[in-house]
C-alpha cells in the first residue's frame, strides 16, 4: 500500500514499511551467517595450528569469540575440525587449466604445486603430521591418512595408463608420494640439513628421476636364456 505525497512523488506507508523481510532473504541471510562463522572458526584454528598448537573444537570457539555449543554444530570433534583446517582440504587437482599431455610435463607441474603448497604452509603440514602419527579414538582419518595427494600424482601420470601395467603404475604413484611429502620436507631440512629451497628442488629432483626409472624399465628386454649344451660323451 502506498499513498501520493505531493504531485507524483511514491511514498511507502507505514504498514509497508515494517512488512517482514521475504522467507528466501531470511534463509539467505541465515546460510551467510553459518558460512561466516564456520570460516571464523577455520581460520582461528589454522592460526592455532601455525603457532605449533593442536586445536580442540573449545579452542577454536574460544579464539574466535564464539560459543561452544554453536562450534559444535559445526564440527563435532577435532578430527573434522583439523580436516576442515588442512590446506589441502578443497584442492580437487594441481594440473593447470590448460594441463599438458605429457606426462613429464604434467608430472613436473603437479610437484611443483605440491612442494609450494609444503613450504607455504609449513607449520600447519608440520602439525598435521605429527597428528597423524598420534593413535586416535575417532574413526574420522586425518587428511595425510586419506592419500589425497596420491589422487593428484595420479592425474598427473593418467598419459601412462596402457605404456605402464598397472603395478608399475602404482608402484611410480608411491615412490613420488613419498619423495615430495612432507615427510620427506622434514627429513631434508631437519636431518639432510637443506635449505627450504634446496629440499624442494631435491624433491622435484628425485620426482624425475623416479619417472625415468619407472620408464626406463618398460624399454627393458627380457633376458633370453640359452639352451644347455649337451655333454659330450
């Protein structure tokens, strides 16, 4: 309802004024608000993990100014709330839009997305390692459980599906696996001594030189074995 003010001017009355807000804004509004305070409570448990901590569901509550019982709806223990934290949790592929379709070209882009990933988020893959080192009561697996990475060294190496059997397949997807994890960042830099920079380019290094082995021993021939030559009599 509305009523004239002057020659041609609208004016909303009263009663349209305090007319309540359609459902969809409502509901609308509420799932901004949830993705607020679970990106809240994210985020302040990522600051907790850079710092060295293992942050609780109550943790991340408190250092986000939000109570625990709403925290809980969002995550029902620690093992969600650390999995929801993980740098990795939302990257379905490390290959480039336009991906190539070599494999070495591939391969390389691939490992070179997940050693800056280690770097970059150091503390946090730190934390999570020692985590996932630690035996725990819940049956939600912690992400460096679940071979996400694993997923990607995969894709990358899709090209050879056909020029490698599927063991050897396998077996390069593993030996990769574990020379560009953090793992092996920590092994480098803590025990070899490496700088950030060179442990990468040793990771990147051995991803290499683990394709060309893997490759090279498809190029092998059987050895053929020669018939036993008789006794003479």
């Amino acid at each position: 309802m509305v009523r004239w003010y002057h020659e041609k001017t609208l004016v909303p009355s009263e009663s349209s004024m305090l007319a309540p807000s359609p459902p969809r804004v409502l509901e609308r509004g509420r799932t901004q608000q949830k993705l607020r305070t679970r990106k809240a409570l994210i985020a302040a448990a990522r600051e907790l993990i850079t710092q060295g901590a293992s942050p609780t569901v109550e943790d991340a509550a408190a250092a986000s100014s939000i109570s625990r019982t709403t925290a809980y709806r969002y995550f029902r223990n620690q093992a969600e709330l650390l999995a929801a934290a993980h740098p990795e949790i939302h990257m379905r592929s490390f290959l480039p839009t336009d991906a190539p379709s070599d494999p070495v070209a591939r391969l390389d882009a691939v490992v070179r997305a997940i050693t800056r990933l280690v770097v970059e988020t150091e503390p946090q893959q730190r934390t999570m390692l020692r985590l996932s080192l630690e035996p725990t009561s819940t049956r939600e697996p912690l992400l460096l459980r679940q071979g996400r990475a694993i997923g990607w060294i995969e894709e990358a190496l899709a090209p050879l599906q056909g020029r490698l059997s599927k063991t050897q397949l396998r077996r390069l997807v593993l030996a990769v696996r574990a020379a560009v994890g953090i793992e092996a960042f920590v092994w480098l830099t803590d025990v070899a001594r490496l700088s950030p920079d060179e442990a990468t380019r040793n990771m990147r290094w051995s991803a290499r030189a683990l394709f060309r082995s893997a490759l090279a021993e498809t190029s092998r021939k059987p050895a053929t074995t020669r018939p036993a030559r008789r006794a003479k009599k």
